[in-house]
C-alpha cells in the first residue's frame, strides 16, 4: 500500500495559480504535486482565497467571468484533492459556495458580528 504525499496548501501559493504575475516555480511544483498527493488547507483557505479574488476583481486584475470560472475550479479542487466541500456555507441562490462565503462575511461585518 502506497502512502499519498499530504502537505499545507497556502493561499497565497493557490493564488498564484490565478494571477499570471504571480506565477513561479514553487507554485507550479505545488500543482504538480497534486496529481499524487493530497493538500489540506487552513481553516480560513476559502475565506482567504474568496477575499483575494474580489479584491483582484476590484482592482481590474481579473473580471468577474473569470473570477467564476476560477472559483469553480477551486471549488471542484476543494472537492476532489483536498476532500472537502463547501456545501454547509452554500445559501439557496448562491452561484458558488465562496461567494456565499464572501456574502456572509460583509453580513457579519455590517451587523457587527
């Protein structure tokens, strides 16, 4: 029996998939990674990644179209490599479970909780 490879995926490394600036050598070894290995994630991975693609959004680094597709992907990651969803955070109506995530945490901010 085979023991899979698990090792901490950061956000920023997650990031640095998206962001074409970003990219670098240790980023795309972490990806690779994931074809035999298995990622786990801090607990504030989607909030930390949500966060950082609204703000990329805000700052024309990525539209929303793309934002979405990325999102998705991550969300199918979230799933599939690191074996985890996000289905508990998912709000009737929402487009994806880290928009929800995003949604809930202005909430929070304006209703000072």
């Amino acid at each position: 029996m085979s023991a899979r490879n698990e090792f901490v995926l950061d956000g920023s490394v997650t990031m640095a998939w998206y962001f074409a600036d970003e990219s670098n050598a240790y980023a795309d070894a972490v990806l690779t990674a994931l074809e035999t290995g298995r990622a786990v994630v801090p607990s504030l991975w989607p909030l930390e990644v949500a966060n950082t693609v609204l703000v990329g959004e805000r700052r024309k680094r990525s539209t929303e179209a793309q934002a979405a597709v990325w999102l998705g992907i991550l969300e199918m990651l979230a799933r599939e490599a690191l074996g985890f969803g996000f289905d508990a955070g998912i709000r009737a109506g929402s487009q994806s479970p880290f928009s929800s995530l995003v949604c809930n945490s202005s909430e929070n901010r304006s209703s000072g909780g």
